[in-house]
C-alpha cells in the first residue's frame, strides 16, 4: 500500500529556517557562507543565524518579519473539530509558547511541504485522585504524597502533556491517523526519557466518551474529567 512519506519539522526549527531565508533576502546574511545544516560560517566557527545576527539593531524587525511569513505558512491549517486546536497553530501562541519555553511543537508535513497534521508537548505537574489510578500504576509512576495543603487524597506527577494534537482538515486518515501522530509522540519522548526520566505521558481532550474511547484504544486509561470539563487520560512509557 503506498504510504505518503512524512516529515517531522520542529517550530523551533522552522523559526530559524525562515528567519534565515529572510536575513538572506535582505542581504544581511551572505548565501556563499550558509553551509548545508543552514549554520553560517563566520570567523572559522559555525553560527545559527540568531547568534550571527546577535547585536544587530535591525533583528528584532527581521525576525518579526520572518515569524510573520511563517504565521502564513501555518494559516493553511484547519480543524473544524477543534477551535484551540486550530488557533493555537494558526495565532501568535504556538510561537510564543516556543520562544517562553513553555512547549514544543512539531509540525508534521508531506512531501509537497504542506501540514498535515501537528503535535505540541510540554511538562505539568498532574494533581490526580489516589482512587482515579491503579495502585500498579502509582507505583510505577513515583508520585509524590506531600500534597495535604491540596486533599489528603491526592498525589501528584510529573509527567509530559501532549498540549495540542490534531489534524488538518484538507487531509484523510489515510493521509495522517491518530496512530501515526501518537507513534511520533512516543519516538520523541522515548528519547527524551531515555536521556532525563520519566514515566508517563498525560492528553486533556473535550469530554466526549467516543474521544475519551479512542485514546483507551490507544492505551491511555482515563483518570477524571475536571471542572474545565477537559478529560484527563495517561499512558505509562513501558504500556507504549
């Protein structure tokens, strides 16, 4: 069966990309001494371009100009299914979370370079019900206890939040499925895991039972629905 080739591309990665493509359009970054992995040669050392530019009085304009055409790029996505998640892609949000560090997110495009989809990951500290986990399960994710200023029956966690997940509406599942954005999820926070720790990956979703069934599908078990009527489902790293 023919399958659509698909690239990762981080946003953090794409604000360089195209604040490179600007600075070379307005001259202020020379295309002779852009290598192949897009660093710039400068003094015998390789420079990003935010670092070669550091200092320069016209970056802050440059690199507004730039966050702007790739603003555009991203216009193009849709999810008729789910406004947040449309808005924080195609608004100034995704791009301020990413330069606060407060997420990651990750573009997901097919060989024409258009969206197919997109994820974004963050860190929360989880405030859950003793009761809403297995006892399994609370061994195996290390909660902490000292939460009497909260309820005497909640632990907390630290986990990774899948923030936002979703997929544009010009595609099919057959172009992009859940499992295939949630199998990109794992590969990068496998890795993440591998190098800082960590045991489990919570997902906040509208509180809707055939939502809410998909992800148990998946292998998330579902904790609790809190007052933000937003669900809350978790997934251990040995159950991916």
């Amino acid at each position: 069966m023919f399958t659509i080739s698909r690239v990762i591309y981080p946003l953090r990665t794409a604000l360089e990309d195209f604040l490179l493509d600007e600075s070379i359009k307005q001259g202020l970054v020379s295309s002779d001494k852009v290598t192949k992995s897009k660093t710039i040669i400068a003094d015998g050392s390789e420079l990003s371009v935010s670092q070669y530019l550091s200092g320069r009085n016209d970056l802050k304009k440059v690199k507004k100009i730039a966050e702007a055409r790739l603003l555009s790029f991203m216009s193009n996505f849709s999810c008729s299914k789910n406004q947040d998640v449309q808005n924080f892609l195609t608004t100034e949000m995704c791009i301020s979370f990413e330069k606060r560090n407060r997420s990651r997110t990750y573009l997901i495009l097919n060989e024409n370079s258009e969206i197919l989809g997109y994820f974004s990951l963050a860190l929360k500290t989880l405030f859950a019900k003793k009761k809403s986990l297995t006892n399994a399960i609370r061994k195996k994710t290390n909660p902490g206890k000292d939460c009497s200023l909260i309820s005497p029956e909640t632990d907390y966690y630290n986990v990774y939040l899948i923030g936002q997940i979703g997929r544009n509406d010009s595609f099919t599942r057959k172009d992009l499925s859940l499992s295939d954005i949630l199998s990109e999820i794992f590969s990068i926070l496998i890795e993440v895991q591998n190098r800082v720790g960590g045991s489990s990956i919570l997902i906040e979703v509208d509180n809707n039972q055939k939502l809410i069934e998909l992800y148990k599908e998946h292998g998330f078990q579902y904790l609790e629905t809190g007052q933000d009527n937003l669900s809350q489902l978790l997934i251990l790293f040995d159950g991916i």
